[in-house]
C-alpha cells in the first residue's frame, strides 16, 4: 500500500502503481488539507466575489459570471466540454499512472477538491476501473485538458472505462461492476480534476524508469561486443575517466570495466598488435555516460513534477486566498521529455555501430552474419538492417516538441507546452532504442558463442545465459523478431541488467 501525501511519491512507486498492481490510499495528514482547502472553496462559493473556476466561466471564458444555481453544471459542463480526445487510447498503465499522479496532486491540498471525490478517484485505482483516455488533443497548457476530462467523466458516470480486463464500458457501468458509485460534483471539483500535467507526467515519468534500465543495459551489450570484437579494456580504466569527472562517463566506465575482468577472452588477445580500438568501442563510456546524465536531468524534472501542485486557481488554506498562476504550464515536461529522446537515441546510434560491427568479417573477424554457413544462411544480416531502420527513426524522435507552440483558446493561452506530444515521443523513443539494444545483445552473444572454448568474464557468462534462456543459439537461420522483441522486453523491465548478479550502476 503506497500512501499518497503529495510530496514523497517516488518514480520506482508510481511505476509499481502502473504495473504492479500497487494499492493506493490517502495519507492522514493529506486528508486534513484536503479538507482545509474545500473549506475555502466553499466559503468562496457562498459569496458574490468573482473567483476563477468557482463561480466564472474558464479559459478565454473567465470573465463570465456563472450564478450560483448553475455551479454543479459548470464543472458538469466543463468535463463533457473539455472531452476532445482523439487517436488511440493511452496504455491502462499510463491512465493508473494518470490516476496516481491525479490523486497525489489533489492531496497536497491546493484544489479546493471534497475528500470524498478524490477517495473515489483512488479507489478506482485499487478496483481496476481504468478510464478510456484518447492520447491525443492536449498541448500541455492548461495541463492536459482532454486527456484528464475523459479520466474525469468516469467519476461522474459518464465517459468509458474497463475494469481490469474487461471490454471498455460506460463509465456508470465500469463503476458499479467494481462495486462503485458516480458522484455529482459540486463548485470547483471540475477543474481540480482536469487542471494538470499528469498524463504528460506520466508518460514520461514511466518512459525514465524504463530508460534507467535501459542505461544499464546499455553497458552490459557494449561490454559483450568489447569482449566479442576482442577489444581493449584499457579505455575503461578509472584514471582517465577521473581525469574528466562526468558522471555518467564515470559511472558507465566503471560498469565496463567491472563486467570485462577476469574475462579469457580479453587475456587472449592482450598482447595484439591493434593499437586502438574503433570509437564506437572505446568511446562506449563518453557517449553512454553524456545520455545517462542527460537521464539523469529528465529523472530529477520528473521527480519533482510528480510532487508538484499544478492546479489553477491554486486554494491556500492557510490564508483562505484562491490564486491563479501558471503551474499547469508543461514546460518542465516537455523539455525533459525531450532530452529524454536525444539521450536514448545516442544509446541506440552506438549501439547499432558495435552491431554492424559484430555482423561485418572484415571488422570482426567472425564469420559473416554471425553464421558458420553464411551464403546458404544469413544469420543476423537482417537484424542488423532492422537495428539500422529503427535508429534512423529514432533521429526523427529526436527532433524536439517542446520548442513549438500555438496559440489556444482565443489566445488566453498564447504559449504552450507540447509536453504530451514530447512524453509519447519519448516513450515511444525508449522502446525503440531497446529493440536496437537487443539486436546488439543477440548480436553479441551469437559472437561470444562462436569464440568458444574461450569463455567471457563471469558476470558476461550470466548475462549470456540469460540471453540463451531467451533466445537459443542460432544454429540454423530463424525469424530473428521474436528474439528481438523478447530481449527488448527484458531490457525495459531491468531483467536483462540484474541477469549480470553485480551491480550495473
């Protein structure tokens, strides 16, 4: 059961919240806020002031004044208006992560929401009611508009939703199926629901987790091609990585350096003649080390935005003000999001060099394709080909979002994020240079196969045996796809890293 008090929401929590099932619930002190701040609202409600979103209309709209009998049909109306969506529907563990994040924003006490309303957004996500949430439609200003008005509907019985693995429904039946019940929202609840970054939170906060485990892949595949291409080891060596303290170099170098040792096959070749190693070898710790610390700026941005009050109008408790600012502004997202992509897609450039690499005799010294019968057989030639396509598409990704924007909403909102449209370009961005990982990975363990009886390191010997569990040795030509895909799939959920039994930093 994870606790949710706006403030201490941790990535490795929200993701088990989105794939593992994770039980969420309201902490203590969080509900006392809660409670505080729709004690203004209300009082605010039962007055004549103007208040944006309580008792005015919104966006471009805000000047109208709405009377006090038709508030509950202001926030109503502001779900159904604002429930533009389209394109295919964000993955069930986005939309939990949506909810999570939603719900953790809301109990730091700034939206003026009941106590009642949020508890039914977190037992939907206990009971597996996950709302049908389009992907796109929102540029990130004003939050993620459409996105949370669809997830929002389904409190109030409308919109469509599944329970766990159920085919979509209305929004009313999804709910009484987990047991649940619609409620009416009264001034204000509206926007608290709808006013926020987190489906672009989400989104990106998951793609950094999974690009985390990515990173450390990362290393492990470049460490198998070094050892597989008989490269050198001396490149890796802390005294020169200290001699330009970047991090990520440093951290990357090291994880290098601590999976080669003890390898035979390293041992065979120290006395070559070869005098460097190509860049794509060499430089391994440079380029992983500059995108894991890229990772590591987009990680920092996320942790606090999951953290983070984004509502407008935002309700102080402590003095009873309701205050409008810009919080909701995706920028942070956007720009993380996007360096996101630039920092997975030099993983993916390299890697797909020791790819080519590996397969090419003339630079390997291994039999063509990774094939004892190459002519009659291929063996990785067209994986390698895919590896290639995939990372030409990554450059694309690449190209930034968060450095356009267009004006809305009759240009009240005159500056916009595209903080989702950079998230889903970053996640798709991690999936992406996963499979061109994997590719290296079975590249590089067909490789290491071939140089038998010489053996690799002992950590490389585990994470080869992992391979082989997945993927069997290429003896005779097969589809390499679904080896392909299941390597990926060990790689973005950190199997293929821990498969190593030390530390992959």
């Amino acid at each position: 059961m994870i606790h949710l008090d706006g403030a201490s929401l941790s990535l490795d929590e929200l993701s088990a919240i989105a794939d593992g099932g994770e039980q969420v619930a309201l902490g203590s002190a969080a509900a006392r806020r809660v409670d505080d701040a729709r004690a203004v609202v209300d009082r605010k409600a039962a007055g004549d002031a103007a208040v944006y979103g309580v008792n005015t209309g919104f966006g471009a709209l805000a000047e109208t004044a709405i009377p006090r009998h038709h508030l509950r049909a202001l926030q109503l109306n502001l779900l159904r208006s604002h429930a533009a969506g389209v394109g295919e529907p964000l993955a069930v563990r986005a939309v939990r992560a949506s909810m999570a994040l939603r719900a953790n924003v809301l109990a730091k006490g700034f939206s003026g929401i009941r106590r009642g309303t949020l508890e039914l957004l977190l037992e939907m996500v206990n009971r597996g009611v996950h709302p049908l949430v389009p992907s796109r439609g929102s540029v990130g200003a004003s939050g993620d508009l459409a996105p949370l008005a669809h997830l929002a509907l389904v409190l109030v019985g409308e919109g469509f939703a599944a329970v766990n693995n159920s085919p979509v429904m209305s929004g009313n039946d999804a709910l009484r199926a987990a047991g649940l019940n619609a409620i009416t929202l009264e001034s204000k609840e509206g926007l608290a629901l709808i006013n926020g970054t987190q489906p672009s939170a989400a989104v990106a906060a998951l793609a950094v987790v999974a690009a985390g485990n990515l990173s450390r892949a990362v290393d492990i595949a470049a460490a198998l091609s070094i050892d597989a291409l008989r490269g050198s080891m001396h490149p890796f060596e802390a005294r020169i990585h200290d001699a330009r303290p970047h991090a990520g170099q440093r951290a990357s170098a090291a994880n290098i350096l601590a999976l080669l040792h003890g390898s035979a096959i390293n041992q065979s070749h120290e006395g070559c003649s070869r005098v460097q190693d190509a860049y794509s070898l060499r430089c391994a710790a440079q380029v992983h080390g500059a995108a894991r610390d890229a990772l590591e700026f987009a990680r920092r941005t996320l942790r606090i935005e999951v953290n983070s009050a984004t509502d407008n109008p935002m309700v102080f408790s402590d003095d009873g003000d309701i205050v409008s600012g810009g919080n909701f502004h995706g920028a942070p997202i956007a720009i993380a999001a996007d360096l996101l992509a630039i920092a997975v897609t030099h993983f993916a450039t390299i890697s797909e060099r020791r790819s080519d690499r590996l397969v090419n005799p003339a630079l390997s010294g291994l039999p063509a394709f990774l094939t004892t019968a190459s002519g009659l057989q291929s063996g990785y030639m067209i994986a390698q080909v895919t590896a290639a396509a995939l990372t030409s598409e990554l450059k694309t990704l690449a190209h930034p979002a968060s450095v356009d924007t267009i004006p809305t909403s009759a240009n009240r909102e005159d500056h916009v994020s595209m903080s989702m449209g950079a998230a889903l370009k970053a996640q798709r961005a991690v999936d992406t240079a996963a499979r061109v990982v994997a590719v290296e990975v079975l590249c590089a363990a067909q490789a290491i196969d071939l140089l038998a009886p010489l053996e690799t390191s002992a950590p490389l010997r585990r994470a080869h045996a992992f391979v082989r569990a997945v993927a069997p040795t290429l003896i005779e030509d097969r589809p390499p796809a679904p080896d392909i895909e299941a390597i990926a799939d060990t790689i973005l959920n950190g199997s293929f890293a821990r498969a190593c039994g030390v530390e992959v930093k």
